[in-house]
C-alpha cells in the first residue's frame, strides 16, 4: 500500500485517537466543528513534514507514528528539513539484519557501490538523453564503473550532467548553499533521504552504517548510498517546475507540495511500474539480501 506524505506548514494540533491521527487546525474558526477536525488512520501514513513552529503533537501521537515505521521530519526557521525521527525496532530480524551489516566484506560493499553508480549514472544518462542533450559520453562512463569506482567515474559524470542539465542557466553550480534551483534540489533530496532512511529502517537495517559514506558526523550515511540512483528522479522533478515558471527564489507551500510527490510518482523497477516508496522498499530489502548473503544485486530503478 502507498503510504501518505503529511505536510504541516500551518498552526496545527495533531493527536492520536484510536489508532488515528486527529487533525485540528485552530486558524480554520470560520469553518464548522467537524471541518475543522480531520482524522487519518496512523497505518496509512509514511512520511510526517513539520514545517511551523506553531504545531503541538502530542508524545502519544509520536509513539504511534513510530510504531508504524512513519519518518518524522522537523523543519528549522528556513523550512528546510533540520531533524528526522525514526523507529528503532523496524524489522523482526533486526539483530541479524545488523550482524550481516556489521561484518559485510569490503569486496562485497565495492561490488555494491560499483552497481550503485552505474545505475546512478544511466539515470542521470536517461535525463539527460529526455532533455534532448548529448549523453553518449555518460553511457561510456557508467559501463566504465569498476569495484569500488575506484577511477572516480561517479565525479566526471556529475560534472558534466551539473553543466548541462539545465542549459536555460549557464551559471548554474550544484552547490547545496548556492543559488536556486539549489533550493529545490536540496528539499527534494532531503525528502528521498528521509523515504531511504524509513526503508533501511523497514528492511531492518542501520541506516548510519555505509558502504561508501563514513563521515563521522552523519547517522545516515547508508540512506546517502543508497539514494543515488534515485537523486535524478528530484531532478526530471524540479526540471518540471522550473519549465513552467521562471527558476524561484523562494520555497512556497504551493513548491513543497509538489516536490512531496516524489514519493508516488512512478518508476521502472524489475521491469515494471511502481510507486517510488515502493520500489524504495524492494531497493532496500534487496540490500538486506546481499548482506545476508542470499544475493550479490541490489535492485534499482531505472528512468
């Protein structure tokens, strides 16, 4: 089943009922009672966005969205995603999950980057080639990619597709504290990192521990492997935003909301079409087999 995506960028009071979320939004008085109340079961939802500092939730209610593997982000005063919050107990087999994590081979963790950046790279390829610009040069670096990446073909793809994916702006540098569409890419992404993050969680998987990514001061660097080869999904994304209006400055509600569907859009994955939350999940569930040893692939999707 897909799961929700819940956006609260208003003063909101959010408990839990019954298994249920209660919704009750104090600035809506010219609305009746029971307008003014929503409930949505806890079960059907995935991802809970706290973007005003005028929202109460109740412990109880956090408890609950834990319980049910929900990721819960909480926004600073740019509204850029500051904090996540995740369930500790997310699969049944976690502690042998965690053991065949722990004490992966470095050959197997290459083999899996290797497969990480191809996939990445022909995604990047693929958006490239809809946008009608020359991508031949990608296609050879990603059937380039070796154990490990170890000639570092993941950085001179980046650098080429960062120069031409967005040509209307010859300007443009990907640079996280840089000039939009920055702004729309970093939201994007921060958003695909708290969907990985729920998935490894899921998958029973500790989502600090990387195959690439080991920088200290990151509990998440796993979710950072792993999002790779979706990170061009946010891109066609904000391609399609930035096409119909001019590049903006500033993150509205309106903006958030459709970068927030990227958890539904529909994606490629084992030759057919899924829900990215979805096949986020097959992703990381065929993670979890490579660790255990029952395969040596990790299922993407491709654009």
């Amino acid at each position: 089943m897909i799961k929700r995506t819940l956006y609260f960028g208003n003063p909101a009071y959010l408990r839990c009922r019954a298994e249920q979320l209660e919704i009750e939004l104090p600035e809506a008085a010219m609305l009746a009672e029971k307008d003014r109340k929503i409930t949505i079961p806890v079960e059907d939802i995935g991802v809970v966005i706290l973007d005003e500092s005028r929202v109460t939730i109740t412990h109880h209610l956090v408890h609950k969205l834990l319980e049910n593997n929900v990721a819960l982000i909480v926004c600073d005063d740019k509204h850029m995603p500051a904090g996540l919050m995740l369930n500790l107990n997310g699969n049944t087999l976690q502690q042998e999950r965690f053991d065949s994590q722990i004490t992966a081979s470095a050959p197997l963790k290459k083999q899996l980057w290797q497969q990480t950046i191809e996939i990445k790279i022909l995604n990047q390829a693929a958006v490239l080639k809809q946008r009608g610009i020359k991508h031949d040069n990608m296609l050879h670096w990603a059937d380039s990619v070796k154990s490990g990446d170890s000639l570092n073909h993941e950085a001179r793809a980046a650098a080429y597709y960062w120069q031409n994916l967005f040509p209307a702006n010859n300007s443009f540098n990907r640079n996280p504290d840089g000039e939009a569409p920055n702004n729309l890419l970093n939201y994007g992404y921060a958003i695909m990192r708290a969907i990985t993050a729920r998935s490894l969680v899921g998958s029973g998987l500790l989502p600090t521990l990387g195959i690439f990514h080991r920088n200290r001061y990151n509990a998440y660097c796993l979710a950072d492997d792993i999002m790779e080869p979706y990170r061009p999904y946010v891109d066609k994304l904000v391609l399609q935003i930035t096409d119909k209006q001019p590049t903006p400055e500033e993150l509205t509600k309106e903006l958030k909301a459709q970068l927030l569907a990227i958890a539904t859009i529909d994606v490629t994955i084992s030759d057919q079409s899924s829900p990215l939350m979805i096949a986020m999940q097959q992703t990381t569930a065929s993670l979890a087999k490579c660790f255990l040893g029952e395969t040596r692939k990790i299922i993407y999707p491709k654009i």
